[in-house]
C-alpha cells in the first residue's frame, strides 16, 4: 500500500521555522515530524517552531501525549512552539478526551502566527 500525503515539510522563514504536518501523525510520520525538527533547529538559530496543522486529520490522545512532550522540549531549547489551524475536530477530540492542554499556544492560521511572532 502506498502512502500518499505524508511528508513533513520544515520550512525557514527569518528565526521562525515552519513545519507543515502530515494527515496523521503515526509513528513512521512522527519520526519524520522529530527528524525535521531537530535538523532545523540545528541548522541555524530559531527563535520559534510552527506547526501546521491544516492537513491534520485525525490524532489519538497518545499522538497528541507525543506531540506535546516535543513541544515541550523545543521550549527547553529556547524555541516557542506554537500550533496553527487546528481542525474544530480535532480540538473538540482533544477536550472531550480530557487531554492535558496546558501550555499550548495556538492561532487560527499560520499568518496570524507570524504576524504575532514578528511583533514579538
């Protein structure tokens, strides 16, 4: 079976990086989404990480549990992480299965994001 849609993109924009999500984030995407992350972390200083989530489709608890702990890491990094167009789904999943959402910076779209970030 071939997967279709899955790939990562990690993009620079100025100090910021911008890392587009696949359609889901198994296991084999979310070592991807971790091996973009840390490459472009290490190749220049990033003041901030957005993720991407338009394409997101579906997320489990335990993928979101994984997602959080690398948001958290970034901050011990010294990268804010933030999180931008969440599907309403996905964000009405994730409070009815009482997922700890403390600590999470999030924006509608990817333009409000930078707007904020250029600001700041």
């Amino acid at each position: 079976m071939e997967n279709i849609g899955i790939s990562v993109v990690a993009t620079k924009v100025k100090d910021i990086l911008v890392v587009t999500l696949p359609n889901d984030l198994s296991n084999e995407n979310f070592d991807q989404l971790k091996t973009k992350v840390v490459s472009g972390l290490s190749s220049s200083e990033v003041k901030a990480v957005v993720f991407e989530c338009s394409a997101l489709q579906y997320i489990d608890r335990y993928e979101f549990i994984d997602l959080k702990h690398l948001l958290d890491s970034l901050r011990i990094l010294g990268a804010k992480p933030y999180l931008v167009s969440l599907s309403p789904g996905i964000i009405k999943y994730l409070i009815e299965s009482d997922v700890d959402l403390s600590g999470i910076k999030a924006f509608l779209s990817l333009n409000e994001a930078l707007d904020f970030l250029e600001i700041n």
